[in-house]
C-alpha cells in the first residue's frame, strides 16, 4: 500500500441542512483564514441587489485553493466593466447534479487554464490586489456556488455567471454552509517550506514546514493525540536527514514535532534541524501530516529537497582588535582606536577569524592559511606597512595584499591568544592573524577589508572583517573630552549656570588660547541663541559664540597655547529666560577657525535644558476631616489641601493672589460651597480659598505644627495649604468636585484634574 493510499481521514456525522443549502462532504472553504463575509450570503446591497456568494479571506496574497475535484471551464482576466478582476470557475459533479464553484477577485498569477482537471485541495491562484488585476476591490475572494451546468463553451465567459440576483437567490447555494459543514476532523493544505536548501558534508540547515489546519479540530503539540508530519514513501520511515536520531524538532528519528497547538483555519508550523548524511549531491524528503494514535492525513507531497556541498575551507568574523602599534601579536590588551587618524599613523590589527569548513587550516607548508585583502581579493592595501625597521618582523605585511600568517589560536576561555602545538586550527578553533597598519595620505572614512586564503587552492568566502579607518587632514582636529552637567530641570531662581567644556587638540596646528578657535552654536550653525548670557562672569562672545579657550587642561602652567594632544577647556554661562515655553531643550556647540572652516568631527556636543512651565502646579495631599463616603446632608466638613508649586513663578499670597477655584467648567457654582458660619468661609460661590500658608512637613495631618502661617509668597518648589469647607448641599448621591488654581491678573493655571469623590447620605 502506497503512502497516499494509507490516508486515514476521520469525517464528522453529517447534518442536515435545507435542500438548497445541503453541505457537500467532498467540498473544503477555498482559503484560509477563511474569516468572516464582509459581504455575506443573500445580503442586500443598494444598487446591486442580493449577493449570491461570501466575500471572505481579506488578505492579499492568500493561497486559493480547488473547493473540490472538477473541470475548470473558465480562468482569465475579464474585461474591467464585469468587475471580476481574474476569475476561475470550476464545475463539479456531486450526487448526480452538476455544480460550479467560483473565485473571484484573484490576481493575475492564476495556476490553472480553461479545461484543466484539478483536485480538492490544488492551489489554483491568490487573492489580488486592490487594482486592475482583482476588478478594482479591496483584498477578497468571492467564492460562490451555484446548482447549475456551465451555460457557455470552455474558456468562454458564461454571462448567467454574476455575483448579484435581483431576487435572492435563483441556483445559488449558501457557499460557506454548503462547504463549512462537511469538513473532516483532520485535514490541511500546504502553505511553505522556509529554510537553506543546501548545506556541507556533515552540516545541518533549518527548516519550517508551513500547512494551514483546514480540518474541524484542533492540531495538538502534546497530549494523547499530537500532530506531527512523518518521512512518507513508506510513510513512518526514518529520514535521511534526521542522522538516525531524535534532533532538534524531530521527536523520533522520522517525525517532526508541531511547534504549538494550532486551531482549525489558522496556520501550523513544524520546524526541525535538517543533518546531512555525509554524502554529497542532491537529496529528497517527502512529509506528510499525521495524528498519532488516529492515522495519517492525506498525502499532498510536502516535498524538501536539499543540496549537500562537498568540505570545503570556510571562515567566519569572530572580533576584529586594534592595539598600539609597538604591541607584540598576542597582545589584546593595548586597545587603542582606529578614529581621527592622521597620515603616517600606525596601528596593530587582530583579526580574529573562526573555521567554520570541514577542513583542518595548516599554519604552515604548503597550501598553509593566510590572510589576505578583500572586495576585491588579492588588491594591493594602501595600509600596507613592509619592511619597517622598528616594529616587530613579524608584524610587518607579507606582501602587498596579503597582511599576516597566522600568529597563533585564540583561547576565548582564558581571553588570550595561543600557540598552537599542532599547527593547525581545525573545525570550532579560531585562528589570530596579527599586522601593523601605515595610515595613507588620504582623508575620509575607508574601511578595509580582509578573508583568509588557502594559498594555491582558493580565497574562502568574504567574512566580513574590516577595520574602519577615520583619516583627517593635518590641519584642525579635535576630541570629544568631557562637559559639565546642566540642571534636569530649570526653575525660577536658577536662571544661568556655569558650564564647562573640554576637548582634546587631535590635530597638528596649535589652538592659541584666548583666540583662533571658538565654540559655536550648532544644528543650525551659528544660529542666535536664546541661551546665551551676555553679561556677568563668562559672557558670551554674541549671541551665536559662547566661549574661546580659557585655560590649557593638560599643561596649566601653559597660558598661550593647546599643543597638539592636550587639552583646552571652554568655560561660558548659560541663561535660561523667563519668558521660555515649557520644554525640553539642547544647546548644540562646535568648535570653529573663523575664516578657515568649521572642524570637520561632529560629536553632537550638548547641553540639555529642560525647562518648566511658567506656571503649573501638583496636589501633593488631601485631609478630609470626615468621611467621603459618608457626608450626612447639610453637615460641613474640613478638608485641607497641599499643592505644589511645580512652574517658575511664585504665588503670592496678596495683591494678586493664587487661588482655589471651582473647574469642570471654570468658576462653576459649586453645590457644596460654604459662604458663612464657618472660621474659613468661600470667597464666593466659586473661589474656595486663598493659601493660608506653606507646608514644611507632608508627613503630618497638616495641622498647626506642619504648617508655617503669614508667609507672602509660595516659592517654587515650595507647597501651599488651602484650608476650605464643604457642605453637603445635594440630595443623597456620589458627586464630584473639581477644583484647579488661579491667580488674579494672571489667568488660569494648567488643570490637572484635581477632584473629590464625595458621597452624600
């Protein structure tokens, strides 16, 4: 018995359903997810009439697959005004009668022509997209059936086929009942293998088998019943590919596991580590779907066909190190940088490269394992360094192109680098090739790249490994050294603030200090600042210049000049205005020769200002001297209020005092309000309260000892109290109060949904 013929498919009991509507046990839903009709069965639309099929699966690209086995006696592009877009129109022989399924909307790669046999399940196009090829509609398939023969010739349009009936619904059958009702319990349709078709001798590649469960039940990982797909022809056997035993994904030498439970019309994934066998060539593995302990699903040829490569020598970037030039080749330590070099500066290179072929890499002999340029291979580097006296021999370049041998085995346990004993790296070992650079007399960033070469076999395939190379005229250059730190935030009463900052001259010219070189505002470039300080100490040079050098780091007894390789320090004062919006800010600088040019290196050098509002304000605490919940009506209760001054302002308490006031809409009638009787009455039927004083402890109740009283002013930073009372005006309810500051002559502050939740008995 063939694996095909040793399907087992478990069909569900048939219901029954009205004669017009009868669900075709051979039939399957054409693709998946199937969804939900944005059009559906017999709806009617204005201008149409009755939709006479189901508008469902909503993506482009969606696989279409045959509803059931037939004749396809149309498959084109129809003409624009039939708003078909491509369609296929199949027709089946079912209990005697003649029936045609359609799919419409598709795009124009459809797989299969007029007069074609297909089977159920057979990929017969996609979903298209909204345009031409799907006649102008969104992303969908219109899947009909109709209870009828084909009423033209094969691979003509029959013009009874349409999508709407100005009746419901002549020959046309409920498409997703006739279909939905007679699935199996168990079945699929295959959606891709994703993965590398080809690996070496004794490697492995990954792949994911991708079939969509167009069966009734749930697909199970684990449990009693679980799915997985096995080796077919015969069906069971062991895989080539799974090496004789259980790896990754394979939960015996021929089956591979089901990556999560997956629900019926939704996609399910089976992924294993695929090994070669240790022949080369061509290999094929066909899977099927099966249920363990119920039988296997149909066979559609899920099919994996792998190329098995020959051993060859590869080599994979590991690290990449660059030292001081006067450091020995198995020295990672010195680390140095390969940025804001100039002509004739030298570096130490490590390149670290890992076998990762088949192959053993002999040190030395013949066909022994160097390292050579790359992109183009065997180019002669303008880095080469040959024949230099006073660096180590064997750090010098063994040609033009080819800069080392290997110098030794890197050990990652230990961080260093090893003589190795046999002369060899072999498979998992990770070879060192060390070398010495001569920065050429070019300007700009150029990277250079470089692979190992088997000499007199073959350049292995690029790796990757490079070293970029910053390379600056000899003219001005600088560093990023260091900048003092700004305030996270700018509140009244700290208005400026001192900075400094330090950059390091990585030039050839000296900076005179006091002059020649300047910081400039930057990102736009010499924009006029509303940071800059004008006045007092460390003024600014204009609005655009904050500083020239004060001072020479590096040599403070130096006070003329920054020598190539010191240090210069920038001291300026910046200003933060009164009248700024609330904000996060950055005051971006560069150093700069006038009359010459801008420094060619960007670091982005800044200083952040973050600044508040003007006004603003946060409830830091609530006392209530009764209960919320529990406010008995006509009754009065205490509550006091602590709210902090979050803007740059302070609030003063008299003249033009801060005030609690009612909000939801602004300056409402309160129904709580208390004009008399109490010692702190209303100011008014909307003014609650002006500050009776500042809080100094948040701890307490905010009685007498946590509060300072006859204080004029809140500062920023500081936190006010307003003593109020509320009566419980209301009939019986919850209500809610909001309230939010303001200050007379001085507009409202930000409303921060401060509110009360009281509830009246």
């Amino acid at each position: 018995m063939t694996a095909a013929a040793a399907v087992t498919v478990v069909a569900l009991a048939m219901t029954v359903a009205p004669s017009e509507a009868k669900a075709a046990s051979s039939f399957q839903i054409p693709c998946f997810p199937y969804g939900t009709p944005n059009y559906a069965f017999g709806q009617y639309i204005g201008g149409w009439g009755y939709h006479v099929a189901e508008d469902v699966c909503h993506n482009d690209g969606i696989p279409v697959y045959a509803a059931a086995d037939g004749i396809v006696r149309y498959s084109a592009r129809t003409p624009n005004s039939y708003r078909w877009g491509n369609l296929i129109v199949i027709q089946h022989s079912w209990s005697g009668r003649t029936v045609l399924s359609l799919y419409g909307h598709l795009n124009n790669n459809r797989r299969v022509g007029a007069g074609a046999r297909v089977k159920k399940g057979q990929r017969i196009g996609t979903v298209g997209p909204r345009g031409a090829s799907n006649g102008y509609w969104s992303p969908h398939t219109h899947f009909g059936i109709r209870q009828t023969t084909y009423k033209a010739s094969t691979g003509s349009y029959d013009p009874t086929i349409h999508g709407y009936e100005p009746r419901c619904c002549a020959a046309w059958l409920p498409s997703g009942k006739y279909v939905n009702d007679r699935r199996s319990n168990y079945d699929y349709v295959g959606a891709a293998i994703s993965g590398s078709r080809w690996m070496y001798n004794n490697g492995q590649s990954v792949l994911t088998f991708k079939l969509w469960n167009t069966g009734r039940r749930g697909w199970l990982r684990g449990g009693d019943t679980p799915v997985r797909i096995g080796a077919t022809n015969p069906a069971g056997r062991t895989s080539i590919f799974s090496d004789g035993g259980a790896a990754a994904g394979w939960s015996s030498p021929g089956r591979i596991e089901l990556m999560a439970d997956t629900a019926p019309n939704r996609l399910g994934q089976f992924r294993a580590t695929f090994k070669s066998n240790g022949n080369t060539g061509t290999r094929s593995e066909c899977f099927a779907p099966l249920v363990e302990t119920v039988g296997w699903m149909r066979y559609l040829g899920l099919c994996a066909t792998m190329t098995i490569r020959p051993p060859d020598w590869r080599g994979q970037r590991y690290a990449t190190y660059v030292t001081d030039p006067d450091s020995g080749p198995t020295d990672l330590d010195s680390t140095a940088s390969a940025s804001d070099l100039l002509p004739g500066d030298r570096r130490s290179v490590k390149i670290l490269v890992k076998n990762i072929g088949e192959l053993d890499w002999k040190i030395a002999g013949t066909n022994r394992v160097r390292l050579v340029t790359a992109r183009t291979n065997g180019r002669t580097s303008a880095f080469r360094t040959i024949g230099a006296e006073d660096i180590d021999a064997s750090e010098n370049w063994i040609a033009g192109s080819r800069p080392s041998e290997i110098d030794g085995r890197y050990d990652p346990g230990t961080d260093s680098v090893v003589a190795d004993e046999d002369g060899l790296i072999t498979t998992g070992e990770i070879a060192v090739f060390s070398f010495v650079t001569t920065t050429p007399d070019k300007v700009g960033n150029i990277r250079e790249y470089f692979t190992p070469v088997v000499e007199g076999k073959k350049y292995m395939a690029d790796t990757g490994s490079s070293v970029l190379f910053n390379i600056l005229d000899r003219g001005y250059h600088y560093s990023f050294v260091s900048k003092s730190a700004t305030p996270s935030s700018w509140s009244p009463g700290v208005t400026s603030q001192d900075v400094t900052l330090r950059l390091k001259n990585t030039g050839r010219e000296s900076w005179p200090i006091g002059g020649a070189l300047e910081l400039r505002t930057d990102r736009a470039k010499n924009h006029l600042s509303a940071f800059a300080t004008l006045s007092g100490p460390d003024p600014w040079l204009s609005r655009s210049r904050p500083s020239l050098i004060d001072s020479n780091v590096t040599d403070p007894g130096n006070t003329t000049t920054v020598l190539p390789g010191q240090t210069g320090r920038f001291d300026f004062t910046i200003t933060v205005p009164s009248n700024l919006a609330a904000g996060k800010y950055k005051l971006y600088v560069r150093p700069v020769v006038p009359g010459v040019a801008w420094l060619p290196e960007d670091y982005g050098i800044n200083f952040p200002v973050t600044a508040l509002p003007q006004r603003d304000s946060q409830v830091m605490k609530t006392v209530y001297g009764g209960s919320q919940t529990n406010f008995a009506r006509n009754s009065v209760m205490n509550v006091k209020v602590a709210v902090k001054n979050m803007g740059r302002l302070t609030w003063p308490v008299s003249g033009a005092p801060v005030r609690l006031a009612t909000t939801h809409p602004r300056d409402r009638t309160s129904a709580f309000r208390t004009l008399s009787g109490v010692d702190d009455p209303w100011l008014s039927k909307n003014r609650v309260s002006n500050i009776d004083g500042r809080v100094d402890d948040l701890s307490g109740s905010l009685g007498p000892e946590d509060v300072t009283e006859g204080v004029t002013e809140i500062a920023p930073g500081e936190i006010a109290l307003f003593n109020l009372y509320l009566t419980a005006r209301p009939a019986p309810g919850y209500y809610r109060e909001f309230f939010s500051l303001v200050q007379d002559g001085g507009g409202w502050f930000p409303d921060d949904g401060y509110n009360m939740l009281l509830k009246v008995r």
